[in-house]
C-alpha cells in the first residue's frame, strides 16, 4: 500500500507475480476497494506496461474509474522486477521499446474513443471503439490520469518530460538529493518540448514506517527491507547490509522510518529538494507484521500529514 499527499488520500496497490507478494492483480483489488471507500484515489503502483496489453489495461482502469465514481488513476512502469516478461511472453531484450510503444498506445486509447494504430508489438487497429470509457472529473475531461514510475533511468526523466506526463520516482537506497539532477532532466525535457513546467507533477516514492518509538520503527523494517533488497540486488556481508540501511534510514536518506517527528522532517526535506507535489509510502513491506503497518498508517493520517500540511501551508503564506 502506497499514501500520498497533501490535498489527497491514495492507495496505490503494486503488481508482483511472485510468491512473497500477495497481489497479481491489482485492478482487481482496487475494484473491491472501490466498494468499500468513497474518497481515496485508486492507483497501481505499478502496473508493468511493458508485459500488459495496453488497451486491455485502459478497458480494466476506465472501469474502475466507472465503478468509484472518478477515483481511477495509473502508475505505468517498466517493473523493477522481470518475472512478468516471462510469464506473459515479452521479450526482455525489447524492455525499453516495449514499454515506449505500449505506453503511446494507452495515451491513445485515453485520448481517442476510436483508435487507429500500427506498431511492432499490438496487432493493428482500424477505427477500434474502444470501451468503457472513464469517467473523469471536473477538470480531466474523462481521461484517466496516467503517471510514469521509473527508478532512476535518465532516459526515462526525458522520455517521461517530452510526454508533459506526470513522474514518479521510486527510490530504494542511498540519498534522496541523488536524484535531484534526474527531476531536472524530467523539466527541462517538458519544456523543451513547450509544456508548462509549472503544471508538471513530481513524486517520490519509498519504503516506509512510521511508530510512535522511532528506533524500534528502524529495527523492525530493517529484516524485511534487506530480505527485498537481496532478491533484487543479491546478498551483500552483513556489514554492507548494515551500512546500506543505516545510509537509507538517515535523515537524508531514501527510507521515511522513524517516529512521526522524523518522517515529517524528512518529507519537508524531499519537498525542498525536488518541489515534489506527491510522497508515496510503502508502509507493508516485505511481510512486516500487519499490527506494526496499521499503526504506521494511523500515525501518518493522525500526526505526520497534517504536520506536512501545516509546515506547507506556513511556507506558502
């Protein structure tokens, strides 16, 4: 689960196919959350474009959209992980092209009723209607909002800012401020191509939990947070694991763990950094004990968002 802020709640389900992660599909559950909120925006975090059927995706989303009354959005991504290429029969070699072609063809879908299209990867459409359609809010004309989460390919920043698309960054380790030279890549392609740098929304996304003892918020997330770490990036020594985590779980580091006073500290941080306008938190990671994610969630509705909101509110005014 993903929480984003400040003027609005989400919950961003992510799509693995492997045993240690309990959700394939996440429209699916999206759709059953959607019977059971009527506010939260509703969003994959990510849905993996490049192994998808992109109008099959389009049909899945506007339908959800149809269902919540306008919540729908889309978070579209290459995939950190590759187990999907496989299983859906998509070639991995192609992954860039895969998910550049892919990625067209849902804006088109999302702009266009009936759709005309030829590519490498989709068989051709001639005059296609294709349906359901969002439903839309005031102000986004019946489009579905679409994202892009990249974890830090310079090529996606500039691809991501020609589209005048919205991004998110999806930041596992090390200092967020890294990333700060990849968001202005993402600007200066928007305006580069004549969007309106000012309506160009950024994210960060990360690992996080927040307790009311900080300390024990950091040994908690610590056996989990290195278990994922090791499927995607191999074991490491003891010592380097200890050091990745404490460079992660430092105030200027990617982690937002701590106590509430912490994790608001470090959001503020980010936004000073990047002028991000979303946080997204996984706050279920890698199987932690669920008691442990719903105070973390408590503590982030209760203590840290409206934190945020005030320290932002102090700013602007």
């Amino acid at each position: 689960m993903r929480s984003c802020w400040p003027t609005r709640r989400d919950c961003g389900l992510g799509e693995r196919h492997v045993p240690e992660y309990a959700i394939s599909s996440p429209t699916t559950v999206l759709a059953a959350a959607a019977s059971l909120t009527t506010q939260i925006r509703l969003s994959s975090a990510v849905t993996v474009l490049s192994a998808e059927d992109p109008v099959r995706v389009y049909q899945q989303f506007a339908t959800l959209d149809q269902l919540s009354g306008g919540r729908a959005e889309i978070i579209a991504g290459r995939g950190s992980f590759t187990e999907a290429f496989a299983l859906f029969g998509a070639p991995l070699g192609e992954y860039d092209d895969l998910f550049d072609e892919k990625l067209a063809l849902l804006l088109a879908v999302d702009t266009n009723e009936v759709v005309t299209w030829s590519g490498r990867y989709h068989a051709p459409l001639d005059g296609v209607r294709v349906l359901p359609r969002a439903q839309g809010t005031a102000g986004r004309s019946g489009r579905l909002p679409t994202w892009v989460g990249t974890g830090g390919n310079p090529a996606s920043s500039i691809r991501t800012g020609a589209l005048g698309l919205p991004i998110v960054y999806g930041i596992i380790g090390g200092d967020t401020a890294r990333f700060a030279p990849l968001v202005q890549l993402y600007r200066q392609a928007a305006a580069s191509r004549g969007h309106e740098t000012a309506a160009l929304q950024v994210g960060i996304s990360a690992t996080g939990l927040i307790l009311d003892d900080g300390e024990r918020a950091k040994r908690e997330l610590y056996p989990h947070f290195m278990s994922v770490i090791a499927q995607r990036f191999g074991e490491r020594s003891p010592a380097a694991q200890r050091a990745f985590y404490d460079e992660a779980a430092a105030p200027a580091g990617a982690l937002f763990v701590g106590s509430p006073n912490e994790v608001v500290d470090k959001i503020l941080r980010v936004h000073d950094t990047f002028a991000n306008t979303r946080i997204g938190m996984q706050l279920d990671f890698g199987g932690i004990d669920p008691a442990l994610t719903n105070r973390s969630i408590e503590l982030l509705a209760t203590e840290v968002v409206p934190q945020v909101n005030a320290a932002l509110t102090r700013r602007a005014s």
